[in-house]
C-alpha cells in the first residue's frame, strides 16, 4: 500500500511537472490518472488528452492519418508514389534516376529533371534545403562533384549527404532525392 502511494506520488509528479505519463500496456482502454485540476488521459495510442474537467474527450490519434488532409498535396502521383509531395513549405521530391554512359551524363540529366520538378512544386534550387544522393560506385564521386559544383547556386547550396548503395538497375549510377522549400 505504501510503496503503491509512492508510485502514484511519483507519476503525478511527472505528469504535472513535465507533462510525462507512464502508460500500463495490460490495461486495454484509457488510464486516468485524477489530480485535483487536471485530469489526463492517456489511450493506447501513447496520445496524451488533457482537460481540465475530470473527463477524458475522444481525440483521434496522432499515429492515424487522414488521408484528405489538405495540408499534403501530391503531384503526379502514380500506384507506386508520388513525383512532389508538398507539406507545410516544403516539397519533397522523388529520387530521380537516368541512363547515360558516363556518371556525368546521367547526374546532368538527374539535375535538368530536379530542375522541371521544384519549377512544378513552385520552387527551385535557391530554396533546396537537403539533397541526398547514392552512388552505385564510390569511384564516381569526383565526376558527381564536377557537375554538381557547376549546376549549384552559390550561397545556396543544400544541406547534403553522398553515400554508395546498390541502385535498382546495373546501369544506374547515382540516385538523387531532394526536400525544397516552396512559397
């Protein structure tokens, strides 16, 4: 009994000095824990509802998504996924691939396609915030910078990550994926 009022001195504690609350996962619907202005609520989820009139209200939960959600639109979208997904200022773009014989033809093919989609997400490379690009071949990396140094605004130049992964073709040698700021 004593260590159990400990317990529940500690949890409410937590809650109210850092909002913090200890979910049980054996018990099946809401726990409640009653203070004396705040009640909290916390369901399976891991949402956590507070009010301040000792009753719990349905919220929906924030790891569901409503797929109408008009703060996300897509653009070209196929069964597969979307070329431009647009959220809360940001554009985020497909990877984008190309066939060419040398890694410079196809990064200046890559680039010229980044190019028509920030143009159609109503942005462009002054407003790239990261790219991330793959390389079938590390060795590759010296004839990527040769056009991506060329093709970069300077002072604008994003926040950007280069690593080496196996592409989904043997002819594919670099992958770019690009998240842009937009108006």
């Amino acid at each position: 009994m004593r260590n159990d009022k400990r317990r529940k001195a500690h949890i409410r504690d937590q809650a109210i000095h850092h909002l913090v609350v200890e979910r049980r996962p054996k018990r099946r619907n809401f726990r409640f824990l009653e203070f004396p202005y705040i009640s909290f609520c916390l369901p399976q989820s891991g949402t956590m509802v507070m009010n301040g009139g000792g009753r719990a209200r349905h919220v929906r939960p924030i790891d569901q998504t409503n797929e109408d959600d008009p703060m996300i639109e897509r653009i070209e979208t196929g069964e597969r996924s979307s070329k431009i997904v647009k959220h809360n200022g940001v554009a985020y773009l497909t990877g984008q691939v190309a066939e060419g014989e040398t890694i410079q033809e196809q990064v200046r093919i890559c680039l010229d396609k980044i190019d028509a989609l920030l143009e159609k997400a109503g942005s462009s490379r002054n407003n790239m915030l990261r790219v991330t690009i793959w390389l079938a071949d590390m060795k590759d990396f010296a004839g990527l910078n040769e056009v991506w140094n060329a093709w970069v605004p300077a002072g604008h130049a994003p926040a950007r990550a280069c690593g080496e992964a196996k592409l989904a073709r043997a002819e594919l040698k670099v992958e770019f994926t690009v998240d842009a700021a937009y108006d």
